[in-house]
C-alpha cells in the first residue's frame, strides 16, 4: 500500500547545510567538516533514492565539501608555530569561505522570517477600494496626452483587482465552465467602449469575479494595446487607469 | 467663528479613499490647512479610534494613510469569505524579497550567490505580484537588470517605509565568536597533535 512521507524541503544547499549544523548542534564557526561532508551526502543519497531531483547546486556543494576536507586532512608546516612571528598562526582556514557564505544566507533567511510574520500581521487588516466618486467629477473631457502607463502600472492595476474580487467572492458558488476566446473578449471591450464614447475606468472592464474572465479580460486588453484599437492613461502615480476606443483605424481588430 | 469639525471631515476623506489611502500632502490640500494641522488632526481621530468599541484604525502604509480594519477581529472577517486559506508566498520567494529588500538595486546572479540556488521561478512570481520591479541596468557586460521593492511591497508587508524594516542581524559580535572559535580551534589541533 503506498504511503507518503513529507520530508524537509530544501531551498539550497546553504539551506541544508544551516538545516544539519542545527540540528547536530554544532558551532557554525568550527564545522567538523569530515562529519558534516558525510551526513550531507546522506541526505543527497536519499534524495536520489527517493528519486527526487537533486538540483546541480547541491552536487556543486558536495564537492567543494570534499575539496575542504582534504584541505583540512593535509599537515600544517611546522615553521608555522614559530615563536617570533605570532601573527602566522592564523593561517587561512579552508572553512572560511564557506562559513562566510552560510552567515550571510543566515541573515536572509531570518529575514525572510521576520517578513512572513509581518505578511501575517498585515493579513488581520482589511481595506475597502476606494469609493466611487465620477458623479462629481466635471463633465471635462480629459485633453489627449501621451501613453504613460508602464506594464508595471498595468500588472499593479491586475493585482489590486483580483485582492478586491476576492473579498466579494459569494459564499457559495456553482462552478460552470464557461470558455470565452482573448479574441472574443476584445470585441466585447471594443463594443463596450465605442457605446460609451468616452473613457472607461480600468475596473469596470472587470464585470465578473471569476479569475480566467478576469484573465482573459486582461489579456485582451493587453492585446488591444498594442493594436493601437484602445488608449490607456493614467493622470497619476497610483491613481486610476483608464481605458478609451482610439477614434480611427479601429477596424483593425477582429482581422488576425 | 466658524467651528470646523476637522475630524468629522477627514474621517469621511479617508473613508472614501479606501486603499489608495491619503498622503500628509493630499490631506493638507483638500482640507487647505498646513500638513502640521493635518497630522495634529489624523492624531485626534486615531485616539478616537484607539477606544476598545471602535472596529476601525487609522494605518500608514507606503506613505500614505488609510482606514483599516482592527487586527482583533480578522477572526469574523475571514468567515465572510469563503476560502480560508490566503495565498502567503513561498520560502523561496520570501528569502529571495528579503534580499533584494535589503541589498536593493540588485542583480538576479548578486542575489543567486547569496541564496545558493537558482532564483528565477521566485523573481517572476514577485515582479507579476508586484512586489518588486526592474529598476535599471548593471554595469558591466549583460547588463543584467536591477531589481528593487515597489510601493507594493510596504503596503504588503504594513510598512510605512524602507526605514520600517526589521533589522539584519548585526556583524559585531560574530567577530568576538570568530577569534574564540580559532583559540578553540587551534588547542583542539594540538591536543590531537600531541
């Protein structure tokens, strides 16, 4: 009867190594390099049992393992230890390197710590979108300006969206698979925004909470971009994006 | 004298913001008051806020300030929705941020060789979440791109700036363990020797 076994995963061999210097509670600055170089080839044994893929990274480490503890197994020049010049005993120790590596992974990765509980602590707050406010906008029809949304702005834009489309998420849902084409979806937009005659807010293309519409929608909308069917702009760092039909040439789309 | 109830005003200011939130600046000019006035303000609301039957606080994400819900009572906002489960990044992609974080501009090979490990899988997650972007190019051959946080990222993680980071642990009292490791070392050697 299979059965199965959640191991410890890896994020590199750094990871691996910091993993067993705990766990045999050794000092990170004086590895026993002999018995740490076995016990790592171990687990990368057990991971090619296991058939799992051992990423080139790890094997890299493994010989440099290899190449330290030979270094350390060879005999230290006598002259050395000689009295007048103390400062030569301090000669380079083969493990310094390697030491240097996993203190400065260990910063990170602690780091990378201290982000996830301030990822969790933030996840107890909630925000709501921004209140529509267009009624009292003038009726001002905005003069044309230059195209000044990066794909920064746009994937932003995205990623905001869909933080708010899961908020409003229904408690139930009946799941129908509904396919609709990128090319289908750009006809849709550019109906939409022809009957409009004006400028359309960027989230309103974004009538249903379900992720592949919204992906689609997305796409399409980057597609129409770069068409030169739609325009896009953006008056403000953060502010809103809004979308709007290029007045000729407009036929293009729908030909490819 | 006309009394204005600032409060009252810049409550519904902030309201209607939502998470776009309101800069010292923004506020200033809506309210045509100095930014000085406006913080003395936002100090006035948050103290009313800060009372135990209030559900609602004032936060200062990425610059800005927004109105929130009070962190006591996720417990009830997470039965809203319907998936418990929040999509938290990975390990990889965690190391990889706090990294760049801390180190920023860098380049992917800068970051590689501190991780140890390939980096890419966990760059693109984070630059389609838009918790980092390229912010320019290396010098040098390739000019690999440089990579940097975004105002995302502050808003992800609550901070109101870089300055907010936690702080990396510091590299003073490694060099004191370093030298007792040697002493140790070395009398460890000459016991075996003799």
């Amino acid at each position: 009867m299979p059965y199965q076994v959640k191991i410890d995963a890896f994020e590199g061999p750094l990871d691996l190594l910091l993993h067993l210097i705990n766990r045999l509670e050794i000092d990170i600055y004086d590895i026993p390099v002999a018995e740490i170089t076995e016990q790592y080839l171990i687990y990368i044994k057990t991971m090619n049992e296991l058939q799992l893929d051992v990423a080139s990274e790890f094997l890299v480490m493994a010989a440099t393992l290899l190449v330290i503890k030979s270094k350390m197994l060879l005999p230290k020049h006598e002259e050395v230890f000689s009295d007048d010049d103390p400062e030569m005993t301090f000669e380079d120790d083969p493990r310094d390197e390697l030491v240097e590596r996993l203190i400065e992974y260990r910063k990170y990765k602690e780091a990378a710590h201290d982000l996830k509980s301030l990822e969790e602590e933030r996840g107890l707050m909630y925000t709501k979108p921004p209140s529509d406010l267009s009624d009292f906008a003038k009726e001002k029809q905005p003069e044309k300006t230059e195209l000044n949304v990066s794909l920064y702005d746009m994937l932003a834009a995205f990623q905001k969206l869909l933080r708010r489309k899961k908020l409003q998420r229904p408690m139930a849902t009946k799941i129908a698979r509904q396919e609709i084409s990128i090319e289908k979806r750009m006809t849709e937009i550019m109906v939409e925004l022809k009957l409009l005659k004006g400028r359309k807010n960027f989230n309103e293309l974004f009538p249903y909470p379900a992720k592949d519409h919204i992906v689609v929608t997305f796409l399409a909308i980057l597609e129409l971009i770069k068409r030169n069917a739609i325009d896009v702009e953006q008056s403000e760092n953060f502010g809103d994006i809004f979308v709007e039909a290029v007045k000729e040439g407009a036929e293009v789309v729908g030909n490819y | 004298m006309e009394i204005i109830n600032w409060s009252s005003i810049l409550e519904s200011l902030l309201f209607a913001a939502g998470d776009e939130g309101l800069s010292l600046k923004q506020m200033a000019e809506v309210l045509e008051v100095d930014e000085l006035k406006v913080s003395e303000i936002i100090e006035d609301l948050r103290q009313e806020y800060e009372q135990a039957n209030r559900g609602i606080m004032i936060v200062q994400l990425a610059g800005t300030y927004q109105l929130a819900t009070k962190k006591e009572n996720a417990a009830y906002l997470k039965k809203l929705v319907d998936s418990p489960h929040t999509s938290a990044l990975s390990q990889a992609a965690l190391e990889t941020l706090a990294i760049i974080a801390y180190k920023q501009p860098i380049t992917r090979a800068e970051i590689e060789e501190i991780r140890g490990v390939k980096t890419e899988r966990p760059l693109h997650t984070l630059v389609s979440k838009v918790l980092i972007r390229e912010v320019g190019r290396a010098e040098g051959t390739g000019r690999a791109y440089l990579y940097g946080t975004t105002k995302e990222f502050l808003d992800y993680f609550g901070l109101k700036s870089l300055k907010e980071l936690p702080q990396l642990p510091e590299k003073v009292e490694e060099e004191f363990i370093q030298e007792e490791a040697d002493l140790f070392f070395e009398k460890f050697q000459e016991t075996i020797n003799s």
